[in-house]
C-alpha cells in the first residue's frame, strides 16, 4: 500500500463535521456513487464520482491564506487537466446553505452523466 493511500484511509477515519454531514446526508445513498478521500494520481480529494468524474473538495480557514488558495488553484488545474472537474465549497457553505451545495452537486453530476 503506499503513502497516499494509507493517507487517504487516515483521513476517512478522521472525518472532519462538515465532510460527515455531506457525506452522511446526502452523498452516501446518492444515485451516482461517490467515494470518500479518494486518491486520485498525486493528490487526494474529498469526495470523488468516477461516472461524472467530478471531485468535491470542501475548504476550512486553513484554505483561506493567499499561500492555500494558490496551492488549491495549481491542484484544481492539475485535476482538470487529466479530465476531472473540481467543486470547492467552503465549510460555511455546509453551515448556512446545505440544500444549496447538494442542489449544485446533484445538477452537475446530472449534466456531467447525461441524466438531466
């Protein structure tokens, strides 16, 4: 097993509120499945639906800095460049509009798998 992987297991086990809440509410019995903290060449990504091949990444205040957010730009074009699209919503997202960021969610899957 190597390190990214062992990484990704650590992290699912250490899920943070806002990932529960999204994946336990919504992206665990969702139509198209997702995987949680999946590795996905050198990186590892929140939540992952290969038939869309759509990431979700939810950010904290650790991704707030100007040093964070180019970090998570340079990832985000890396991603896309091997043909995975990227969503980024913030923890206060989940907080304050939890209906919203599934709405988004559910459409572009929809979109991205040719079921709308």
């Amino acid at each position: 097993m190597n390190k990214l992987t062992k990484t990704a297991r650590k992290l699912r086990k250490e899920s943070t509120p806002w990932e529960n809440k999204l994946w336990y509410e919504f992206l665990r019995n969702y139509e198209f499945p997702f995987h949680r903290q999946k590795v996905i060449g050198n990186f590892i990504v929140d939540f992952y639906c290969s038939k869309a091949r759509l990431a979700i990444e939810l950010d904290g205040s650790g991704h707030y800095s100007a040093k964070k957010q180019a970090e998570d730009k340079k990832r985000t074009e890396l991603l896309n460049k091997s043909g995975v699209e990227v969503l980024r919503f913030s923890n206060l997202d989940i907080d304050k509009n939890f209906y919203g960021v599934c709405t988004v969610i559910d459409k572009r899957v929809k979109e991205k798998t040719g079921n709308l």
